[in-house]
C-alpha cells in the first residue's frame, strides 16, 4: 500500500541494479501515475542520464507476476519495451517489483485533452498515424505472444510528441487466452468494454481488444467516448443507442449462457450520423466494422493495418 507521502519520497528515492556485473542507479524524479496496481515513476539513470518509467507493484510473494512475464516475452516497436526488472521490500516486509521501461512523455488521452481545450478536432493525418502504430501493436500481441491486453483505451497508448511513434503499454491485465479456459468478465474499463463482457462471456477472444480499439479510434474521430456509460447496465444502453438492439444470434455469439432478454426494441442510428458530415466514409466504414456485437465479425488487428 502506498502512503500519501510516498510522492514526497520519490525524489530521493535512489535505486541501483546490478546487471552483468554492472550498477545501474536510478534517481526517481517525479510520480507519472498511480493506481490500485501501485504508483509509475519518471526516473533519470545516473550513469547515462537517460530517462525512464519506473513502475512499482505490490508483489504477492505465493505466485510469479504475469505482467513481468508477458513484457519479457514482447519486443516490437509499437510495445512499450522492459529495460530491466528488480525486487525491493519496505520495513514491513512488503515484496515489490520494479519494472524498468522506457520512458515515452504523453498519452493518447492527454493529446486528446490537448485538442478539446483548443476546441480543436485530431488532424486526421494523426488519427490515421495513431490507429494504425494501435493496430500494428495489438496485431503483434495477439499473434506472436498471442496475448490479449484486456485494458485497451487512450491511457494505455503512449504517444511521443516528437516522433508521432505510439507504444501500447500497462499489461497489467493482460492475460494469454487459451480456447476453453474461463477467464474473468469483469475486465477492461467501462467505455471501451466490449458487449460480451457486460454480458459476463467468460470464454472471449481477443476480439474484445478490437472493440476496445473501435472505441479509441471513434474517440479519435469524434473528441469524446462514443459510449460514455455510467454503469455496466448504462454502458450497454449507449452501445444499443448506436448499434440498435443485439438480435437474439447476436446476443447468442456473445454469451451462449445468457437467456435473459429484455431490451427496449431500438433500432440502429445510421454510423454516418454519429460523425460530423465532413468525415471520411473510409473512417465511419472502418469503425463500423470494427464495432460489431458478433466478436467473429470484427475485423482482426491484421487486417486494419
């Protein structure tokens, strides 16, 4: 657990690895982000001066920590790659691991706010650039490691300013899904969350990671989520605000356990209605085939690149 004065700390938190007989010291220089996985630091390595992202967990010491080994087994651009990985403790005998990775300064959600405050719409030259590094990401971890990231959404898409490169990142609740093992439905975070996951679907795919993608790229096109529930319930009534009510085949290619249907008969709001009239029709094409109820009939991270 992490106490308020911890972000006081931070700067004079100095921490040293030793790697192939070499130290490598780091100097945390400021908090970047925090959560209920435990806190991020910017730091500087002080022998060469290079910057980094230091990210701190609480470390069940019964069980290996599947972020660490999925980052090991993942190198490719448009991933956020794993410098280096130590353990320290604090006085109460708390485990944590320190995961080194590079450091990239800006998010896809903090470029987005930069764009609304300006009351300004993502050049679409960017959204192009930015959708297609997001793909060209999830293709690789969906094939090679066959991971499926399970928290897509603009905070997990680093950004540099600079290059325009994209780096997906935060695999905390990642997981490699294997065919007819049940994992948890309770995943992702709400706006980006796929429908079979509000329908509890435990056997899914990674499709559910394409869903997500949908989202931010609608997110990108439009300056706001597309689907802004406030509960699980209320998720699912934005999404059939825009898709129309699933049919019953739909709802079935969901979640075959799920009988229950009782939902106000709405019917689908035209995709080039839901963007303004200047957009492009290979845009509004490419989000609509990307979010659709039936997890089989959304394209793969492959194919939209």
């Amino acid at each position: 657990s992490f106490t308020k004065n911890q972000k006081n700390v931070s700067k004079r938190l100095n921490l040293s690895i030793i790697k192939d007989d070499v130290t490598i010291s780091y100097m945390a220089e400021r908090v970047v982000g925090t959560g209920s996985f435990g806190i991020v630091f910017q730091a500087k390595c002080l022998e060469t001066g290079e910057m980094v992202a230091i990210k701190k967990v609480l470390q069940d010491r019964r069980y290996k920590n599947r972020e660490l080994q999925l980052m090991r087994s993942m190198i490719h651009s448009n991933v956020v790659s794993l410098k280096h990985c130590f353990f320290s403790t604090t006085s109460r005998d708390e485990l944590f691991l320190n995961l080194v990775m590079e450091y990239v300064p800006e998010t896809l959600y903090r470029v987005l706010k930069h764009y609304s405050n300006a009351k300004q719409g993502m050049p679409l030259i960017y959204v192009k650039l930015y959708t297609y590094q997001l793909f060209r990401g999830l293709a690789y971890i969906h094939t090679v490691p066959g991971v499926c990231h399970r928290d897509v959404k603009p905070q997990n898409v680093l950004v540099d300013p600079l290059t325009h490169q994209v780096k997906i990142c935060d695999f905390g609740s990642a997981k490699v899904l294997v065919a007819g093992e049940p994992n948890i439905s309770y995943i992702c975070s709400r706006y980006y969350r796929a429908p079979e996951l509000i329908f509890g679907a435990t056997e899914y795919t990674t499709s559910i990671d394409i869903w997500s993608a949908g989202c931010v790229l609608a997110e990108l096109l439009l300056g706001q989520p597309l689907f802004p529930g406030e509960s699980a319930v209320d998720q699912l009534v934005e999404i059939i605000k825009v898709l129309g009510t699933p049919t019953r085949e739909e709802i079935r290619c969901m979640n075959p356990n799920y009988t229950e249907f009782r939902f106000p008969q709405i019917k689908a709001h035209p995709w080039h209605k839901v963007f303004h009239k200047k957009m492009p029709p290979e845009a509004i094409d490419l989000a609509s085939r990307l979010l659709q109820y039936s997890p089989s009939l959304r394209c793969t991270a492959e194919r939209n690149r």
